[in-house]
C-alpha cells in the first residue's frame, strides 16, 4: 500500500475524532438534505394544485433539487467516502497548521499537471521572457545556477545568509539569535528547551551524538548553522527540478514552468526548516 504523504504539522485524527467530528457533519448534513427534498416535494405540490397550471409540480419540485438538493448529497457521498478510505489505511484525516480537518492521501502534497497549469504557462510566458533579459547577464539566451541564486538572494543581506558566514559570524549570531550565555557550559535538553521554545526532542538527539545528555554550544551553533545553509540546498533543489534537460542551464521554457508553477502543490517533495527567516538582525 502505497505511503501516505503527510505535511509538517499535520496533527493524525484518531477514529474517534473522525467519528465526531465528520461523522455528525454527515448525520447533519444527511438531514438537512433529506428535509430539503422532502420540503420541496410538499412545496411544489402545494404550488401546483394552487396555480393549477400543469408540470408546475415537477418544476417547483426539481429546481430546488438541481440547485440544492443534488450537489449536498454528492458533497455527502463524498465526505462518506473519505471516511472509508480514513478507516480502510488508504487515507487519513488530520488537522492541518491552519485548524483545517484534511484527508491526506498518497497524492497529497504532490504536484498536478493539467490544463489549467498548461494556460497558466501560457499567460506566464511573456513575464518568463521579462525574467530571461533581467537574469541572463551574459546574453546567451540562458539562466545559469549563479545567475539564477543572484535573483534569488539578490535582496538578502549577508545577515540573512548563513551559507555566506564563516564560522564566527555564526557563532555570535546564531548565539544573540537563541539568547545563549556567554560562557561554554554542557547544554542539557532541559536547557535546548528553553533556548528553542520547543519541547520536541529530535533535533536533540540529532546533535547529541554520544548520547550523554549535553550537547556543547559549539555543536548548537554548528546544527542551527547547517539548516540554515538548507536555504541555499533548497534554492539549488528547485533550479535542477526545473532544469528538465539537465544541461546546468534554465531554458525560457523551463523558466516559464518555474513561473507557473505553484509552491504549495508540492510540499511532500520538500520540506526545509528555515529557522532564521524571521531574524531582524
């Protein structure tokens, strides 16, 4: 069975929480549709024998049903479906970073190529050739990684580049960033805690090797250095997904598939953590 795909956040729904939470919007909405129909077969029976004029029955009856009645229940029969799929392992719901109950799939987070995405190509193509003469410095009809990280990084301050440091500008940096003392004492997880705000022991362990239960700041400078140069890997990741033809060059074909495509299609082929992109400093 193919693995599902789930995005950083994603808090996995027990069946109890399906069962309360969409199984009563399916009782719910089940009823609300039901007196629906039922209100529009007395509705236009009673229109009917009131007017007099004959079908107007069927026409007062099968309006409401077309422009209500049918698309709630295949907003039902689907919602249905889901909750198969939830209790079957071929999907499953969470509560998303934005409070949203979502069915992840296989498929989700995935890019989707279709003819929507086709017209946008269309549409991004003349601002594609705006971006090839503002990119392509030495005018051989090409975009290069250099030139493309150029346009990239090019409103970024050396502040805001780890990848550009050296070791002592991390150091004092990373330090001011997380508050950490002055001095060199063992760092223990109670510590990371309250230096990162966070409780989650993964990147911990990650950094405490050995296992003792400390870490050195020197080690913390280093582990928060390294995801920050991510930014730099993440930038390189999307340049040679684009770059189709693997040649080192972005074609303005490929440079108009960058355009139109769209980030949040395809969280589960990414997933970097840039902990210094709200550093004023």
């Amino acid at each position: 069975m193919p693995e599902i795909n789930f995005n950083k956040g994603d808090k996995k729904m027990t069946s109890f929480e399906v069962i309360k939470h969409v199984g009563f919007g399916i009782v719910v909405f089940s009823i609300f549709d039901l007196v629906l129909i039922l209100g529009s077969l007395d509705a236009g029976e009673e229109i009917g024998a009131t007017t007099g004029i004959p079908g107007m029955t069927s026409i007062c009856t099968i309006i409401p049903l077309i422009v209500c009645g049918i698309p709630l229940t295949l907003g039902i029969m689907l919602f249905i479906k889901q909750v198969i799929m939830h209790f079957m392992g071929t999907g499953k719901y969470v509560i998303s970073t934005k409070n949203e109950i979502i069915l992840r799939t296989p498929r989700s987070g995935l890019k989707k190529t279709s003819r929507v995405s086709s017209l946008s190509k269309i549409i991004t193509n003349p601002m594609a050739k705006m971006m090839m003469k503002e990119l392509d410095k030495d005018g051989d009809g090409r975009v290069s990684f250099d030139e493309f990280t150029e346009m990239a990084f090019d409103d970024s301050s050396i502040n805001q580049r780890p990848w550009d440091w050296d070791f002592k500008m991390a150091y004092d940096k990373i330090s001011k960033k997380f508050d950490l003392p002055s001095d060199n004492p063992p760092i223990s997880f109670d510590d990371f805690s309250v230096y990162t705000d966070s409780e989650d022991r993964t990147n911990f362990d990650e950094i405490d090797a050995d296992n003792d239960g400390f870490i050195t700041k020197e080690q913390f400078v280093d582990y928060f250095w390294e995801l920050g140069k991510s930014k730099f890997i993440e930038v390189k990741m999307e340049f040679d997904k684009c770059d189709l033809d693997g040649d080192g060059y972005l074609s303005l074909e490929e440079l108009s598939t960058l355009m139109a495509s769209n980030p949040d299609d395809n969280w589960a082929e990414e997933k970097i953590n840039n902990w210094w992109s709200n550093d004023g400093n």
